[in-house]
C-alpha cells in the first residue's frame, strides 16, 4: 500500500528556533566566562551599527493551558509582579555593566507565560528602566504577547505610547470544545475586541496564533476558526503545528487523551485547508509556519531577503546579539547560546549574589556557524547554497545524498550549488533541515525530545 508524504515524513524533530538545538548543547565545554566574552565580542562588533534585542520572559498566567510547553508560573496573586519586575531590572544592570558603551536597543519582544497578566504601571517600571541604561537605535521595533481575556485598552495604550508597535494575540481556535479541551476559553467578541483596539490606537502589526492538531480540532472548526480569523484582517499570522510533548515535566498537556489528537492525514488536511483559505485572503507564507499580508514588514522582508529566525521567532532585521532576560530566557550572540535557569526562586537568589543567573549554554564551532547558515537560511529563504569557500563542508555530499529522496518526491531541487525547497516542499522544511543537522545525525535521541514534524 503506498503511503502518503505525511506518513513518510512525520517523525519526530527539531522546531530550529537555533542551531545546535538545545538538547545537543555541549555544556560541559561552558562557562559564564565564556559566555560574557562571546557577547561582549558581539556587542563590540554591532551595537553601533545595528543595536540589540532584548526578549524579556514574563512567566505568570493566572490559569494552565493545556496546550502550552513554555516555562510559566500559575498564579491568580499579583504581588508577584513588583519582586520579578525589580529582578529582571536588577538582571540587565549586570549586563550593562559588562558592556563598554551605553546599548542601543532595535528590538524588543516581552513574551511569556502571559505578559498582560502585568499592571500598567509595572509594564511601564520595567520599560523605563531599561531605558534608564539604554538609548533606542533608529528604526526599532518593540513587540508583546497578549492575551485576549485580559489585554486592557490602558494596557495597549501605554504600551504605545512606550514604543510598542507590534502585537501578537494568542487564538488557537475558536471551537468551544476544542478550548475547554486546551482550558483556553476566549470567545471570538474578546479577540475582536482588543484587534479593533490595537488598529484604533495606531499599531501597526497586528499578530494572530493559530494552531493545527488540537484535540476534537476538525475541519470545520479550522474553516471556521480561518474565516474569523480573516474578518479581523491581522496584518500576519502564526500558524503552528501543535507540538504535543506530555513528557516535559509542569508543561500541562495532560487534559486530553492521545486518541483525542487529529492524526497524520487528518492533521495535514486541516493544515492544508487552513493555508489555502489564509492563501485566499491574500496572506502569503514567508516562513516555517508563518504568514502575512503584503502590507507587513515580514512579508517585505522575505521579498527582501532580510527575513531573521531566532528564539523571538521571525524579524524584519537581524540584530546580531539578543539578550534573553528573566526565568528560562535563552539569549544568542551568534557565537554562542546561554540560557538562564528555569527555576523562579533560584533566579531570585543568583541575583542576589550579584551573578547572572545563566546555568547551561553552547559555544558554537565553525561547523556549527556553518550548518547554522544553512539552516536559517531554509527556514527564511526556502533555499540555501554553497561553494568550496563559503558554506561547505565536508559531510555536505552525503547530506546531498540523504535529499535525493526528498527530490525525487518533488520537495526540492538540489542544482550544482543550491537547493531550492518547491511550493509543495514547505510544510517539511523542519525534515529538509534535519538532514543539515549534523549532531542529530551523529546522536539520535534515545528518549523523546522533539515533537512530530508534520
């Protein structure tokens, strides 16, 4: 019985928010020294020209979604927010005070946990003070996640009048059974309501998360949550494979059954329904799961070839070293990865004693700088290539080999010093990539790391 390219290709791998992915980072080989010589190196060579970014985690939610793996602190208590604001502050003053010239900032992204679970006035606290150690570089872009329950007007407003410009909007699906499955219950009124606020008060990128595979999802519940989504018109869209990882330990996901899961071809027909409707409305892809109007930035971007993958997700730019602050942030100097620790109290206590609280990170070889090119270069372009002085390297023909399958099931062209991903090879772009991913290659995983591909 011949089976289908989703059957074929959806085993489990990396999502490539970075290269090497975390669980291959060589740790033993780390040190916070080494760590502070790699960004102070990259701060040197690019604060001037093109700034930096900041990702700030804010970990709180007041309730658990089941379908979230991201590091968060459950809480209805908001005396929280003043201790973890004063933390993150007291955080970027030792960085700063690391740096050998006042930081320009290009990029900021407050991610989370839910980053409007924070009052205006400490949203406001924490901004500020970054601000009391750095300047703005030209052309910034400020970006947040918020959650449609409870974004308030005042909080879109001063988060404008800070310097945000960029929105993303958490919607999943608008299924009412598919929301109490994920305990994620916002009805479509809550989602317009705050898009309409956001276009009233001048941002000018509106940003929506969709997701496919969630348990009881259907294609009706995709065509319908689509064409909601399409009568608010948000400038671009995340529109994401679930990644059902119930082995994370506190990540939540127990509120269903596995049975309960879209599988394999069903999955994929609610992905492939989904994009030709987004397709439809004039929202164009740009990305691994990603797409926008040809108003937006990214869209711009990707015509471009400006378009940026990093741990915040897609950017217009590339800034060359992202700082990661608060609980479990991971930051990137291009030369190497350093994550902080994921345990709120031992964050508190690291800075107390005047140290940054970064536990386990990666100093990236040149193979890996070389592989890493490759693959944000598939994940922003859909095509990549080479030559006997930039790009090679020497286990790339039997990386070319491992493709030709791939090639011969039309996902890709592979020319004499390029491959090219075709129209119909986009949703493996994560599979095209595992063939560039050399740890992976030489140490597949025993246990279950990664979610399904497809």
């Amino acid at each position: 019985m011949k089976i289908s390219l989703t059957q074929k290709y959806n085993v489990p791998g990396p999502r490539y928010t970075s290269y090497p992915t975390v669980p291959y980072w060589n740790e033993s080989d780390f040190t916070e020294q080494k760590w502070i010589e790699s960004f102070q190196k990259a701060f040197s060579e690019s604060n001037t020209q093109n700034g930096i970014s900041l990702y700030i985690h804010l970990p709180f939610c007041e309730s658990m979604c089941t379908f979230c793996g991201c590091n968060k602190r459950i809480t209805k208590n908001h005396t929280v927010e003043e201790t973890y604001i004063k933390a993150l502050l007291k955080e970027w003053s030792l960085y700063c005070k690391l740096f050998t010239e006042k930081p320009l900032i290009k990029e900021i992204h407050l991610g989370g946990g839910t980053p409007t679970f924070f009052s205006i006035n400490n949203l406001e606290h924490l901004i500020n003070g970054i601000f009391s150690f750095a300047n703005k570089a030209d052309h910034y872009e400020f970006s947040f996640e918020g959650h449609p329950n409870n974004t308030t007007y005042e909080q879109l407003k001063k988060l404008y009048e800070l310097g945000f410009r960029r929105v993303s909007f958490g919607v999943q699906d608008y299924a009412e059974k598919v929301q109490k499955a994920i305990h994620r219950i916002q009805p479509f009124h809550n989602v317009a309501k705050v898009s309409f606020w956001a276009k009233e008060i001048g941002y000018t990128s509106i940003s929506h998360d969709l997701i496919f595979g969630l348990p009881f999802q259907n294609v009706e519940n995709i065509i319908d949550t689509v064409e909601k989504t399409n009568s608010l018109k948000p400038d671009r869209l995340a529109f994401y494979s679930y990644a059902h990882v119930p082995w994370i330990k506190g990540n939540g996901q127990r509120g269903f059954n596995d049975e309960n899961l879209p599988k394999d071809a069903e999955k994929r027909q609610l992905y492939e329904i989904g994009k030709h409707l987004l397709s439809e409305n004039g929202y164009h892809e740009i990305g691994m799961d990603h797409f926008a109007l040809k108003t937006d930035s990214l869209y711009k971007a990707s015509q471009s070839n400006q378009l940026h993958r990093n741990f915040m997700g897609y950017s217009a730019s590339k800034t060359q070293l992202m700082i990661g602050l608060g609980v479990s942030s991971i930051s990137d100097s291009w030369y190497s990865f350093a994550q902080n620790t994921k345990n709120l109290e031992d964050y508190y206590q690291l800075l107390e004693w005047d140290k940054l609280p970064v536990v386990k990170g990666h100093v990236l070889t040149d193979e890996d700088l070389t592989i890493r090119k490759h693959i944000l270069n598939l994940t922003c372009e859909f095509e990549t290539s080479w030559n006997n002085k930039t790009g090679y390297f020497k286990e790339l023909p039997a990386v070319l080999f491992d493709l030709k399958e791939m090639e011969r099931d039309h996902l890709m062209v592979i020319e004499e010093h390029k491959i090219k991903i075709t129209e119909a090879g986009k949703p493996f772009v994560r599979n095209i990539c595992m063939a560039f991913d050399l740890h992976l290659k030489r140490k597949s995983p025993e246990t279950n790391l990664f979610s399904m591909t497809i």
